[in-house]
C-alpha cells in the first residue's frame, strides 16, 4: 500500500472541469492517481456507459501524461485500493451541499481500512457548482455547457442528450 498513490473515484458520468481541477491539484500532492469509474453491477445507471466514461477520462487526461491511469470498479473502494496497491484515497469538495456525505463516507471508510488515508481537494471557485448531474440536465435542456466540461466532450454530450 503506497500512500503517495492515490485512487480517485467517482461516477464520473461524465467528466466535467471540475474533476479535472481536483485531478490536476492531486497530482501536486501525489506521485500517481488513479481516477476510477465506480459502477453498480447489478443496477445500471447513468448517461455514458462505465466504458464510455473510461474513454473519455483516458482522452482528457492524457495531457497529465503517464502519473494518471484510468479504471473502473465496482464493490467498496477500500478493496479496490487494496487491490491496486493504492494507499490514499482523494475526494473533492464543493461548497457546503457535500459535506455531510462525505463526511459519512470517509468515516466508513477509515472504519472498514484505517490504514488508508482519504484527502479533500477543493477545486478552484469557477467550478463550485458543477456538477455532473446538474451538467447533464443543463444540456438536455438546452443550455450552454461550454467551459463546464472538457471541450472534446461538449458535442458528445449534447449527442447523447438528443441535442447533437
Ligand atoms: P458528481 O458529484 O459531479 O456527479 P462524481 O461522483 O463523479 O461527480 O464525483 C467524484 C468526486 O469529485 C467527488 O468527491 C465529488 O465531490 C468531486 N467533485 C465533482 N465535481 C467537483 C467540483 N466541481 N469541484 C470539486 N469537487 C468535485
């Protein structure tokens, strides 16, 4: 277990500005990260597919180079970084409104693996109140999501919303 390795989950459905600023802030903390696509086996959720979301993570973050991989996983996390070899765990804030979860579920989590560490980024303020599921609902409706998701990703988005 390798502390300065770091797993960074998420649903990532799909990946927005935002996750790319707690990727880019990890990787001053961490010597490697791995951003990995939790998915329910058993309850299929979500716009992109775990597959599609894993493409699109490994195509706008290949700027970062060779300290970032890209995964997907589903059952606990903590025996997913117990299987990578990962000692850290990073997780970002926004505003209040994430608080209480992840309060919750680092509590868990150190409950279930107190050996691995999770760590808190905040992303800078542009990206406060983005969020995946909000960006999805904004283009489906018709909005503007350009500079809230990598902009290789914003015609696919609005493809997948019916909109391209
Ligand atoms: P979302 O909550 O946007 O659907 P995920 O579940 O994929 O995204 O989030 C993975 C992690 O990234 C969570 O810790 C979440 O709080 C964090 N995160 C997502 N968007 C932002 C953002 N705009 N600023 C800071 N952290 C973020």
């Amino acid at each position: 277990m390798n502390p300065r390795f770091a797993v960074y989950p998420g649903s990532f459905d799909p990946v927005t500005n935002g996750h790319l600023d707690i990727l880019r802030r990890g990787l001053v903390v961490f010597d490697e990260v791995r951003v990995a696509v939790a998915y329910n086996q058993e309850k299929p959720s979500g716009l992109f597919t775990p597959a599609e979301r894993v493409a699109l993570l490994e195509e706008v973050t290949a700027q970062f180079g060779g300290r970032v991989s890209i995964d997907s996983f589903h059952g606990l996390l903590i025996d997913y970084c117990r299987r990578s070899g990962a000692g850290s765990i990073i997780r970002g804030l926004r505003a209040v409104a994430d608080f209480e979860y992840e309060f919750q579920m680092t509590m868990m989590n150190r409950h279930l693996a107190p050996d691995i560490e999770t760590v808190f980024l905040m992303a800078d303020e542009q990206h406060f109140y983005t969020s995946s599921r909000l960006v999805k609902e904004v283009a489906a409706l018709g909005g503007n999501v350009h500079g809230l998701v990598p902009s290789p990703l914003e015609q696919r988005l609005l493809a997948k919303v019916g909109r391209g």
